[in-house]
C-alpha cells in the first residue's frame, strides 16, 4: 500500500465535520471557555457514550447539557435525583389500566433521547442501580418484559464532588459504565467577566433561547455508524492495550481499568478523530480521551490518596512510560 493510498479519505466526513463546528459554536454562544468539555461532550455522543461532569455548584454543568438538548432535535427529559427518589420514579412501572382490565407500561423519564440525570450522587445505591442496564443495553426490564430504548439515547449526569454532604459514592459499576468523567471547574478571571457582561446584555432572555437546533436525530444515528468506521491501526490498538493494562500493574492503583475501557478508548479517539475531519485514529487522538474515559474507574492505593495524589496525576505518569507509536 502506498503513501497516497494509505491516507486517502475512505468515508466522507464533510457533513460531520461541518455540523460538529457549528454545533459547538451555537453551544458557546452562552457558555464562555469550556471548549475543551463541550468537544469531549460531543465527542461522546457521536460514540454512543455516557458521561458524568463532576463539579461544585454554579459552573453551568446543568446548563451545559440543556443547550446540547437545544441545539440537538431529539426528545430530552430531566431527572432531579434525590435521597427519596425511587428505581420506578426513573424506569416507569406498570399500571392496571380498569377499563382494559390490563397491566400497562407507564414509562419513566428515562424514556426519551437524552437524559439529563441532576445530582446523580444525591439518590442511594438502589435508585442509582436502576441504570445498570438502561445504560448498557439501552433496554429496560420490568416485571420480566424488556422495553427497548429509541436511538440514539445518551445519559448526562451531572455530581457535585463526593465531599459535599449529603451526597452517595457512586457503584464501581455504575461509573464503568460512563464513557467519560469531566470535570468542570471555575472560570479564570477574565471568561468570569465575560459572563457577566453577556448576562447584563442578555438581560430578560432565557440562555437556552440563544442556542438553535443544528443536528437532528437521525444525523446522530448516521454519525455514529461513520465514526464506527473510523480506521485504527493494530500498532494503536495496542497501544491502548499497554495503556489499559498498565492500570492494573500499577503499585499506586488499587483497582485498574476493565477490558470495557479499552474500547471506550478505541471509540472515543474515533470519535474525536472523525470530528477533526480524520478517518483513522492518531496517537494524539488517544492521548487526548485517556484522562476522560480512565480517570473513573482507577482507584487509588490508600497511601496514595493521603499523599493527595489523584487518578489523572498517576495517569500522566502512564502515559509518560509508554512509547507513543510512529
């Protein structure tokens, strides 16, 4: 295979390219800085993925998602998760139905497109559990029937840090699950006062308004199977392999990433190659969505965490140890 052969667009990516820029620019029409979350956000969606944004209160993570829900033409619910929320309040439940003398399925608000789960960490273990399989199978069983989910259907939920109380320590298992973790965190000085200037001039006007709709349903659908297209070469593959398992080999990590990680890796550098235009994944592509997708679902020694060390610190030491492939 030649040179000009090998880096020859093999699927056209115009359309995603073109929408993926517009639809992060009518997102930081309100949202002053945060490029970085908002890509990874999108990034996200075009894998088919979740994603948990963890931060203190007031750093628009709410509101983040509400324009994604704007500027996207898909069927969007909120769920405010609280301590006496329960599994059916998200789920749904059936309902004897008097005038067919039937049980009938009332569904919840986890039923729609995108999901926007509010304080996530605020619910106990048991209503939290109720998203084991919404999320993985996109299905939802109740009283032994399976009640599929539309596509395309992602879940943003949003946490304050886990320190605050009155707040849950999310399941290992539940944030295997999400694609990404990002974490929002306050604006430097000068995007602050530009916040403030543009609330001033936006006076009356709802936030939300400013956003218009630039990707439809369907379009997500037809990207995500472009980007699951996307090419990756054997030596990238394992590259994210050495990364992966270097996680569980490592004396400060006391619980290293699942085989699930791995392919949310490979999905995730697909995705955020496609939207640069690329129909195959570089290094830089992976380097970029490893803190993301890995820095969840590591845990740390005990040792390690009195020392004040956090999972992306060892992270960019990994990183850092392996070879990047040429």
């Amino acid at each position: 295979m030649d040179d000009n052969t090998m880096f020859q667009s093999r699927i056209d990516l115009s359309e995603l390219v073109e929408v993926a820029t517009h639809f992060q620019e009518e997102i930081g029409k309100v949202i002053v800085g945060q490029k970085d979350m908002i890509e990874l956000m999108l990034v996200a969606m075009l894998a088919d993925g979740h994603v948990l944004i963890e931060g203190v209160p007031g750093v628009a993570k709410t509101l983040m998602v509400k324009l994604m829900a704007k500027a996207s033409s898909v069927k969007y619910s909120r769920v405010q998760f609280t301590p006496d929320l329960m599994p059916s309040d998200v789920t749904g439940t059936n309902v004897f139905n008097l005038s067919k003398s039937e049980f009938q399925f009332n569904a919840g608000p986890i039923f729609a497109n995108m999901v926007l789960i509010d304080e996530i960490n605020r619910a106990p273990a048991k209503t939290q559990s109720s998203l084991f399989e919404v999320m993985e199978e996109r299905q939802v069983t109740i009283d032994g029937k399976s009640h599929a989910m539309a596509p395309p259907f992602v879940v943003f939920a949003t946490q304050n840090p886990i320190e605050h109380e009155g707040t849950y320590r999310l399941p290992e298992a539940q944030l295997d699950r999400f694609l990404f973790k990002i974490e929002a965190g306050y604006p430097t000085p000068e995007e602050e006062e530009l916040i403030l200037m543009r609330s001033h001039a936006r006076q009356s006007q709802n936030e939300v308004d400013a956003v218009n709709t630039v990707i439809t349903g369907e379009q997500v659908i037809r990207f995500q199977k472009l980007v699951k297209e996307v090419q990756i070469e054997e030596s990238l593959r394992k590259y994210i392999v050495q990364i992966t398992a270097k996680t569980r080999n490592h004396s400060s990590i006391y619980l290293g990433a699942s085989p699930r990680a791995s392919i949310n890796l490979m999905n995730a550098a697909k995705a955020y190659a496609a939207i640069n235009g690329r129909d195959f994944v570089t290094p830089e592509d992976i380097r970029v969505v490893v803190k993301p997708v890995l820095q969840h679902r590591i845990q740390l020694t005990p040792e390690k965490e009195l020392e004040g060390k956090t999972p992306s610190d060892i992270l960019d030491g990994i990183i850092q140890s392996i070879d990047v492939p040429r």
